[in-house]
C-alpha cells in the first residue's frame, strides 16, 4: 500500500516536471487562486475540501489545482481539454453563453463556463446526497478550483482565429513568447522576480493584503455577488473577454517585442484577475458546502 501510494505521489511530481502547459494561469497562478480562495474557507466548507482532497495533497487544496493541466492530454481526459477556454468571434469583444460556450465541434456546455456550472452542480448534489455515482468528486473539486482560476485569466476568453493569443509570437523582453503565455505566465514570473524575491508567499500576502485592507477593499463585495450559482460564471467570463480587448490585444503586433511599458500597464490587472478568482472561488465553495439553505436556494 504503502509503495502503491508513494508511487502515484512520484507520479504526480513527474506529471508537474514532464508536461507542458500552454493553457490555462500558470502554475503560480493556479496556486495562488487555490491558497487564496483555501484561506477564506468557513469551516464547514474548509472540512468538506479536506475531505475530498486525497491523503497526498496533506490538506493543501493549491498543491493539486495545476491537475486538470497536467491530464489534459491524456486520454483518458481528452474530454476536458475544451474545458479550460472560450473562443469568442474575433473582434467582436463579447461573450454569449448560447453562441460561444461550445467545443470546436459545436458540442455544447464545452467550455471553461459550462465545466464551472457542470462541476458547481456536481457538488451541489453530492452535498444534497443526491450525486450521480459515477462523478468522482474530488475530481470534480479539483476541476472547479482550476476552472475558476482560467476563466478569470483574460486571454482565455479571446478571439477564436488566434486561440487567445496562442498564435501571436511576440518577445517578453529578450525571449520568445506568445501573447497567451505572456498572460498565463510571464507577468506573474517578471512580477515575482522584479519585486518578491521570486517568493510566492510574499505575492500572496499583498494580494490578500490588498483585499482585506487595501486598494480593493471595497470592490470585494460586489466581486462575492452572485444570484444565481450557476450562471455567473457568464459574468466572470464577459469581463475576461473585455479586458482581454482593453488590455490584452490592444496594441500589440505580431512578431512585437513586450517589455516595461506592456509589463507595467498589465501587472495590475492580472493581480486583480488572480485576486478575484481566489475570492470566488470560495465564495463558491462556501455557498456550496456552507451550512446554511442560500446556497442550494442559489444553485437551484
Ligand atoms: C461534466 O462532467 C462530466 C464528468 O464528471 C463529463 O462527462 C461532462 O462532459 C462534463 N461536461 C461539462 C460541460 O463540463
Ligand atoms: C477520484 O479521482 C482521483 C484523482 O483522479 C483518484 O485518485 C481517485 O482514485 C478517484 N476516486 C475514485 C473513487 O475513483
Ligand atoms: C497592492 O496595492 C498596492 C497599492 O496600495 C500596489 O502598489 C501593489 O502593486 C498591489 N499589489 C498587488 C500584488 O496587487
Ligand atoms: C459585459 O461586459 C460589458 C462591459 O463591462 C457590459 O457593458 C455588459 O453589460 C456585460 N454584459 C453582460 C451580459 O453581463
């Protein structure tokens, strides 16, 4: 047993070496999104996470949001690779539920917005104890904890012809990059090295700093509001497709070099985005395992 367990530990350590990740927040956003949103738990909500967390993960819900990156490929999980995104008609810089939530296939619900109200659901009723068998929930814990972190990443709700981003090559100050990947992963990286120390903990600590007590104190509230748990994923992903155009596209030229002035400008929205996903994701979390009725009134 005690082998059978150490060995899928290493292999989860592999997995986060060997595969590559060209969606969704990088890593550090991912585990900062989850450490956020953990921190913010109420209790019934932070027992009902450990619970379904397995033994490996040591109670660290952050330690396994990166997951639905990691399996994407395989194929086992070939289904859920539409799930981390939502390509828009380019240019349009809007978000229709009923005209962009779909896989390239036009299977619809396949994308980042139906999977959050897919697996929102899924836990609702393992919680009413009226959940279908054949889900397994910590899978879907661990997919609604990645998906709320991607859905608030901007260029994950682009434009269709350049897959967010993907297919725009620029240069993050002396490197090669592409636009997507400058908003998964390069500002978060120049942001912590430029002014953390590359110490995550630190970035954490403002960011949670910032909403408790700082610049986004009054903004937390209206970033909770949520009438109806299934469909504000709707709103999170209309806001991601309207910074995308304001901050992300805008300006910027394929084959383009992105240094300070793009860095400088851009910080602060990512901050805010990893922010915000933290904040509702346990806003979620909370309503869903929650003691008290709101959140099943809100989710039925
Ligand atoms: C919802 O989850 C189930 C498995 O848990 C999966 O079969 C289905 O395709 C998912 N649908 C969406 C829209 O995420
Ligand atoms: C649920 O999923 C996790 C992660 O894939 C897996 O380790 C676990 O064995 C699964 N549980 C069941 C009951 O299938
Ligand atoms: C926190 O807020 C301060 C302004 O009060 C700002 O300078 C800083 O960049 C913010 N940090 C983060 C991580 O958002
Ligand atoms: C989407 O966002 C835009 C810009 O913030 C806003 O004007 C519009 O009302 C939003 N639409 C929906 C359906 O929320």
């Amino acid at each position: 047993m005690v082998v059978l367990w150490r060995l899928s530990s290493l292999l989860v350590a592999l997995a986060l070496v060997l595969v590559p990740r060209t969606h969704g927040w990088s890593k550090e956003g991912h585990v900062l999104t989850c450490r956020i949103a953990q921190g913010l738990l109420e209790p019934e909500a932070a027992a009902a996470v450990e619970n379904l967390l397995p033994d490996y993960a040591n109670g660290d819900l952050s330690s396994l949001c990166v997951w639905p990156d990691q399996i994407r490929h395989w194929y086992k999980y070939r289904w859920t690779s539409p799930l981390h995104f939502i390509d828009t008609p380019d240019n349009a810089c809007s978000y229709e539920y009923s005209r962009d939530c779909h896989d390239t296939n036009g299977v619809k619900d396949m994308c980042v917005a139906g999977a959050i109200q897919n697996f929102t659901s899924q836990l609702v009723h393992y919680r009413e104890g009226t959940s279908d068998r054949r889900y397994n929930m910590t899978e879907a814990l661990l997919f609604l904890s990645h998906f709320m972190g991607d859905i608030h990443q901007p260029m994950h709700v682009g434009f269709t012809s350049d897959e967010g981003g993907n297919t725009i090559s620029v240069r993050w100050f002396r490197h090669k990059s592409n636009l997507h990947h400058v908003w998964d992963r390069e500002i978060i990286l120049t942001a912590l090295a430029d002014y953390y120390e590359k110490n995550l903990d630190s970035l954490q600590e403002e960011l949670v700093g910032n909403f408790t007590d700082g610049i986004w104190f009054d903004d937390v509230a209206s970033w909770e509001e949520c009438d109806d748990l299934l469909t504000c994923s709707n709103k999170y992903a209309n806001e991601s497709i309207n910074l995308a155009c304001k901050w992300g596209y805008k300006g910027v030229e394929p084959g383009q070099t992105l240094a300070d002035e793009y860095f400088g400008s851009r910080m602060p929205i990512v901050m805010k985005r990893i922010a915000q996903g933290g904040v509702r994701l346990a806003m979620v979390l909370n309503l869903v395992f929650g003691d008290s009725q709101h959140g099943f009134a809100a989710a039925s």
